[in-house]
C-alpha cells in the first residue's frame, strides 16, 4: 500500500477547514455581525453619503487603474529582465521587492517629500500645472508603487518556462515581432496577467500607509474609503466603520470573482488556441 506523505483526505480536509474558518470565515463573521448593529437604513444613510461614495470611488477607481497600469509596465519589465542580460540586471531584479519590505509609512512619507510642492520633483511639477502630492494622481502612485511587485513576480516564472521554439516557428513562418507576440505569447500569459491584476487590485484596495501620507486626505477629493473607517473607529462608531468595511468587502469580492471567472475562460482558450 503507497504510504500518502500527508495525511488522509478527511484529516487533511478537516485541517484546511478548520484553519480557513479560524483565520477568515471568523473575523469576516464577526464584521458582518457587527456591521448589522446599523441596520439597513442606517447602511442605505451612509452608502448616499457623498462624502462616502467620493471615498469609495477613488478607492476602487484608482485600484483598478493601478492595477491596470502595473500589468502593461510589469509585463515588461518582466520581459527585460527574463529575456535580456545587461549589467545592473540582478540589482534591478532585486529592487522589484522592494515595495514588500519596505514599511508602507515609509513608502509614503517618501513619496511625499518627492512630490510634494517643495519636493524634488514637486517643485518642477506644480508650476506646470501637474499636483501628485494631495491629489487624486498621488493616491494613484502609491497604489501603483505598492502593488507592482505582485505583477512581476507572477510574470517571471511564466516567461521563463515559456518555449522558444514556438517563436521561432512563428517568424520561419513570415510572422513579424509584433504577430508573434500578440497571437503567439501573449494568448499564454493572458491567465498570468490577470492573476498579477487581481493580486495587484486586492493590494492596492486595501492600502492605508503609503496613501494617507500623500493624498492630504482632503475630503471628496483625495480621501480614501479606510481612512472614513479609521475615522469612524476614532469616533467609537464601530457599527459605522464595520458596515463600511462590509461594503468595501463587497465590491472587492465581486471583483474577484469575475477576475476569477475571466481567468478560468482564458485558460481554456488558451488551451484551444495552443
């Protein structure tokens, strides 16, 4: 009889259960609980909010376009860094992690010296008209900062398992650069890219330390959804800043999910067209 190096199915099933309904179904239980202490007219109230719904925009508006931009700019920084040898090339593969180690306030308050009107940059930027620092366009690159490792990190083993002779076959056949990489490669990394835009998106939705330092907070223009539970929280309105944080919850749940659907189609065309 083959000796199974885990467990039986049960014991390991019961395990992952157990654990998955302590560390998440738990404290998402308890939000929800919390969170209907407002009741419905109260979360109605405060979903109207514009003051809320400004929030909850720039939070989800500005993630998804984040995670946008980080899959075009990781894709080919990715790409530089699978296909080409150049010197500096492990220094720059190794700054790529530097967004994970390095302490979200941190990252903001360096953004911010950069940006801002008296910044390096800043003191460039502002007299042409361009504000990054306490604006919506700051907001934007701290969730850009944050979340670009994520894309590259999930492009890089994808690209080197990718075969070579496929794109050599493609240009024996006449196919130009441009053809091969838009009907031959890219089709396979479409599943890739978009776990790197998911897992980019539920970072950037979530981000608090790098954006509160650089957005200036202003309400109905650079203020974040966290930032409104943060300050429900202060105000020991706990029911308020659980049924936010349900709402928030949410939208990035559904979100997800039809990222998860998009990448499950993707797969199976991606396995027809191979």
């Amino acid at each position: 009889m083959r000796k199974r190096v885990l467990p039986g199915f049960g014991i390991s099933l019961g395990y992952a259960l157990a654990y998955l309904g302590l560390i998440v179904l738990l404290p998402l239980a308890a939000l929800a609980w919390k969170a209907s202490g407002i009741g419905l007219h109260g979360l109605l109230h405060l979903l109207e909010s514009p003051r809320t719904l400004a929030a909850l925009k720039l939070s989800f508006g500005g993630a998804v376009l984040a995670a946008l931009i980080n899959v075009f700019i990781g894709l080919l920084v990715a790409w530089v860094l699978v296909r080409y040898r150049f010197p500096g090339r492990r220094l720059l593969d190794a700054l790529i992690d530097l967004p994970f180690a390095l302490p979200t306030a941190v990252a903001g308050i360096a953004l911010t010296a950069l940006y801002a009107p008296n910044g390096w940059l800043g003191r460039w930027l502002v007299p042409m008209g361009i504000q990054v620092a306490y604006a919506p366009l700051g907001v934007l690159l701290a969730m850009v900062f944050v979340g670009f490792p994520f894309v590259v990190r999930t492009l890089q083993p994808v690209l080197q398992s990718l075969e070579r002779d496929v794109e050599e076959a493609a240009e024996s056949l006449g196919a130009t650069r441009r053809q091969t990489f838009g009907r031959v490669i890219l089709p396979l990394l479409v599943p890739t890219l978009l776990t790197g835009f998911a897992l980019a998106l539920a970072r950037a939705v979530g981000e608090y330390g790098s954006v509160i330092f650089i957005a200036g907070n202003i309400p109905m223009r650079s203020e974040i959804a966290p930032l409104l539970i943060v300050q429900k929280l202060e105000e020991f309105n706990y029911a308020g800043a659980a049924a936010l944080g349900v709402v928030m919850l949410t939208f990035s749940f559904i979100l997800l999910l039809l990222i998860a659907v998009l990448q499950r189609w993707s797969r199976r065309w991606a396995e027809r067209a191979a």
